[in-house]
C-alpha cells in the first residue's frame, strides 16, 4: 500500500504541467472569440473586426495577455493549497505547464483564426491574419503564476504572525519561554 502512496506523490507533480497546458486550450479559444480581429466579442466594433487595420493589433495581443495573466493568477490559488515537499515540485512543474500552455493557447488561437475567421491576405503584413505580434506576451502566463505564489504565500505568513514559522530548539522549548 506504501508503494502506491508514493507512485502517486511522484505522479503528482505532472499533473501540474498537464493541467496547465491543457488550459492553453480553452484560453486559445476565449483569445480567439473576445480581441480584436478575431470574433471580437469585446468591442464589437466592425472597425476592430478586420486584421488589415493596424489598430487592431495591439489589442489583440493585449487581450492574450490579459487571459494568459488570469490564468497563471487561478493556477496560483490552486497552488496555494499544496505544502511540504511537493509544493516546491508542483510550483516548478506548474510553470513549465504555463510556458506550455500559453504557446497551446497562442496555436490554438491562431488555429480558430483559420478555421472560422475571414480568408485573409497576408501580403501587407503578416498580422492581417490571426495571429500574435509580440510573443514575450506568452511568458506572462508563468510569470503571473509566480508572483501570485509569492504574494499569496506573503499573505499567508503575515497572517500568521512573526512566530508561525520558529521551530522549538534542541531543548525541546519555544525560543523567549
């Protein structure tokens, strides 16, 4: 039964990853039906609807953004349960797995940009189709989900009070007893 305890605690750490790129999908998805020269679900401008126009491009980008920093923000708050050991493998495991699924989520967009967008001709520029400009955009995913580790686990050691984290000496007594 030990063995099994362990196989799964060593397995643990891959879900994570998992999890995470497989968000990239829906992510992709909502990408592709809220900015700018997607559906534009957002703005539902016909100005903004059309990648030909440069001002389209920026929001486009801006709205991956957003998506990509709420959900390293929500794999945050599932990270803040773990503890001990694991955490510390969950939370790296769970950034490549960002890393991961912001580039699903980036492919994913692009995809539904071909499958259901408007034929475009990329002749002018390449951004006049689906597409992402500025890819340093696909780090804010893993980046949002550390700062959010540390700072939610900042919160939670500040609430604890300053002797929440002292060990007892070798005596066996709290330091000032």
């Amino acid at each position: 039964m030990k063995e099994h305890s362990s196989h799964r605690v060593a397995r643990l750490p891959w879900t994570w990853f998992a999890a995470a790129a497989a968000g990239g999908i829906p992510v992709g998805l909502l990408w592709w039906l809220l900015a700018p020269g997607g559906l534009n679900l957002i703005t539902r401008d016909p100005a903004l609807g059309d990648g030909t126009n440069p001002v389209v491009w920026l929001p486009r980008d801006l709205t991956l953004g957003g998506l990509l920093v709420f959900a390293g923000c929500l794999v945050a708050v599932f990270l803040t349960d773990k503890g001990g050991r694991a955490a510390q493998a969950a939370f790296l495991f769970s950034l490549a797995g960002g890393l991961a699924g912001a580039a699903v989520a980036w492919q994913t967009g692009v995809l539904a940009g071909r499958l259901w967008g408007a034929p475009a001709d990329t002749a002018f520029n390449a951004s006049v189709a689906f597409s992402l400009r500025s890819l340093s955009v696909l780090l804010l995913w893993p980046a949002a989900t550390a700062a959010s580790v540390f700072a939610l686990s900042l919160l939670s050691l500040l609430r604890k009070g300053p002797d929440a984290g002292m060990a007892p000496h070798a005596g066996g007594t709290a330091p000032g007893a």
